[in-house]
C-alpha cells in the first residue's frame, strides 16, 4: 500500500531562493522517489498585509506560482500573512488558517497517511493544528535553532513543546539534538535520530591545487560557508585571520551582518585576505569547497550542519565548535578538529591542518555514511510506523 505524504515546510527553495532549503527538497524528492510513497509539498509563503506586500523585496514571492512542478515534485505554495519582525507567534496561527482550505481539498481527493513537517517551528504548530482538524497524525524534524531558539522563546517555546507532545514520532538530526528535545520534556522514546544526506556523486574528491588555479585562488584558503549572522560566527574567523598571515578566508553567504565583518577585517587590517561570495548556487559548492584547505564554522549552535558533511565528503578537513552533533561526525582525527569558540584556538586548530594536511581520501570516509539513500530508507520507516499506529 502506498503512503500518501502531505510534506509541509517553510522552508523549501524556489525561483526567487534556488538556496533556500535545499537539504528539506533534497530530502523530498528521496522519499518520493520510492515506489512505497507519494509526496504532496506545501511550501507556504509569507507576505505582510498590503499596501507593505507591494515593497519591492516582496515582488518575487508574489510572482511565485501557487502550484508547480519543482524538480519532480508538486509543490504548493500558499500565501499567508506576516507581520515583519513581529512575526514568530502569530505565523502560526495565520498560516495555519490560511492553508488549511487547500489542505482539506487535497485531502479529499485523495487522503493523507501522515504530515511530516520539516522544521520545528512554525511547522510542527501548524502541523498540529492541521492534525487536529483532518484526523491526520504527524511528525515533526528539529534541525537547530528551531528549538535552540523556538523552543526558548517566551513567545514560542510552549507551541514547541506542545507540538513535540502531540506529535505521534519526531526527528532529531543528530543524537545531540534528540537530547536537547528530551531535556525540553519532549519523550525521548519517539525521538528518531535521522542523519542528513549528502550527494557523493556531486560533491567528490578533486585535485585541491587545479581547483584553486580555475578559480584563481592562491596560497592556503579558509573557506565558510553559512549565512552571515551572528550564531554562525564569522566574526571569530575574522579576529583569527591577524594569527594566520598568509590565509585568505572566503565567507559564502549573505546576510546583513555583512557590514560589521567589512568593517572588523578592515579595523585589524586583513580586509585584503578576506573575500565574500555571496549566496553560492548549491550547485557551483563542490568546487568551492575543493580549493580550500580548511572548512571553519565556528557556531554558537547546530544541529548537524550541512556545510560539514558536504565538505568532508569533497576531503577538505573542518574546524567547528562544539555544538550538535560535532562529535558525532568528527569520528576520526583527519575530518577535523573541534575548538573553542576563541579566535586564538580557532587559529591554532588552522594553523595545525595546514601545516599537516590529512589525505583528502581519508577525511572522505567520515561523510560516507551520510548517504541521501539512508536517509530516505529511514524517513520511509519511520512515516509508515507513524501511518499503521494511527
């Protein structure tokens, strides 16, 4: 019998966002491309009340189609209103309501199995409230700073952990993760650790000096690669850069913390080795990643993140924080080191990589079991465990 899953996540990339969630579709297109499974994506989009929903940053999400094709998916992408930095809270109520009639309308066509929302929040209280209404049981997935952050707020953290309670299985992206959700009171019994995947056929071991000549990079490289905010702490990789004279480090992402970094490199005078990249294409990251000598992400919280294991599977070594699932991933000395979050260490632990670097061959085996294939034979198990106990 197939299982007819109604995938719901704001998080989910589109024309406007080629980026924006890539690992939620990555993880989608694995699950229906089982025979045992059909899955129906809806992607909400969020608009502020007009006359702001007329901003020009705006304008792309409102040519976004309603419904189309999106890599062999059908996605819906229903629109409910925002309030601008307000949000948070009441996303979940407008989002909830707006959906739910589209919701209904696909679910008597043909009825759901099961929800699988692909974030903690505000998909997993929209989840629930959709679960109340259609009779349909749910899961829910927590990545990172969707319960550091949800799931501490004053505002948020009761709708967190209530959807946690009446979730009938979770999702834990790393073992340290599913900790942090029983230490909320979440029941650590329904908690499924479920690993991330990567593609080793795209993101594969290359010749590291050829890969710097094409892209005209020289001398050792730093490469970073998450959005430019505060919790990802670049500025930690800045401060490093006057204790390692002869890196270059390169930050692909974007964001508004862009300004404060330009000008910290330019105040401790390294701003002629530090070079930003912008949002990369997803695709165009295998390369980027395979002219750098070292991956640093020092975090102030992950879950497992990404960027990791995709560097490790192209054989470049990590140096990263002591957060999420770290530890578990880090499992042999050549993938890396862990530090603390201090510009000094975080130079150290560089500084000790390049002067001894690992076979890229070996740093390659500890991304090897993060396989989009596992992670598919485990997102099948346990939706159709979920679907057979309603």
């Amino acid at each position: 019998m197939t299982l007819n899953v109604l995938m719901l996540s704001t998080l989910f990339p589109d024309i406007s966002r080629p980026n924006f969630g890539v690992f939620v579709e990555r993880q989608a297109r694995e699950l229906a491309s089982r025979a045992e499974a059909t899955v129906t994506v809806v992607a909400p989009v969020g608009l502020p009340p007009w006359p702001l929903s007329l901003s020009a940053r705006y304008a792309p999400l409102r040519a976004l189609p309603r419904k189309e094709r999106w890599r062999e998916l059908t996605v819906y992408r229903p629109t409910f209103p925002i309030i601008p930095k307000f949000g948070g809270r009441t996303n979940v109520i407008t989002m909830a309501r707006a959906i739910l009639p589209l919701v209904r309308r696909l679910h008597a066509q043909t009825p759901f199995d099961v929800i699988d929302a692909s974030f903690f929040f505000p998909d997993g209280p929209v989840a629930q409230r959709l679960s109340k209404a259609l009779g349909i049981p749910y899961s829910v997935k927590a990545r990172g700073a969707d319960i550091h952050h949800w799931g501490t707020q004053r505002g948020t953290r009761k709708m967190v952990a209530r959807a946690g309670d009446e979730a009938a299985g979770l999702l834990a992206v790393s073992d340290a993760m599913r900790r942090s959700m029983a230490r909320m009171g979440m029941d650590a019994d329904k908690i499924r650790v479920h690993y991330t995947g990567v593609d080793l056929d795209t993101f594969e071991l290359s010749d590291r000096a050829a890969a710097k000549e094409a892209l005209d990079f020289s001398g050792p490289v730093v490469l970073c690669v998450g959005a430019l905010i505060p919790r990802k702490g670049q500025e930690l990789l800045v401060r490093a850069l006057p204790a390692l004279p002869d890196v270059t480090l390169l930050l692909a992402g974007q964001g508004q913390y862009r300004r404060t970094l330009e000008n910290l490199a330019q105040e401790l005078g390294v701003e002629r080795r530090v070079g930003f990249l912008g949002s990369v294409p997803h695709h165009k990251l295998p390369r980027i990643f395979a002219a750098a000598d070292v991956m640093a992400l020092p975090s102030a919280s992950e879950g497992l993140a990404n960027a990791w294991v995709e560097s490790l599977a192209c054989g470049t070594p990590i140096v990263i924080s002591d957060v999420g699932g770290a530890r578990e991933l880090l499992d042999r000395p050549e993938a890396g080191q862990i530090v603390e979050r201090d510009p000094q260490a975080i130079a150290a632990a560089i500084q000790a990589i390049l002067d001894n670097p690992p076979a890229p061959e070996k740093v390659r085996e500890s991304a090897q079991r993060f396989t989009w294939a596992a992670n598919g034979d485990a997102l099948l198990a346990h939706l159709q465990g979920i679907a057979a106990s309603a």
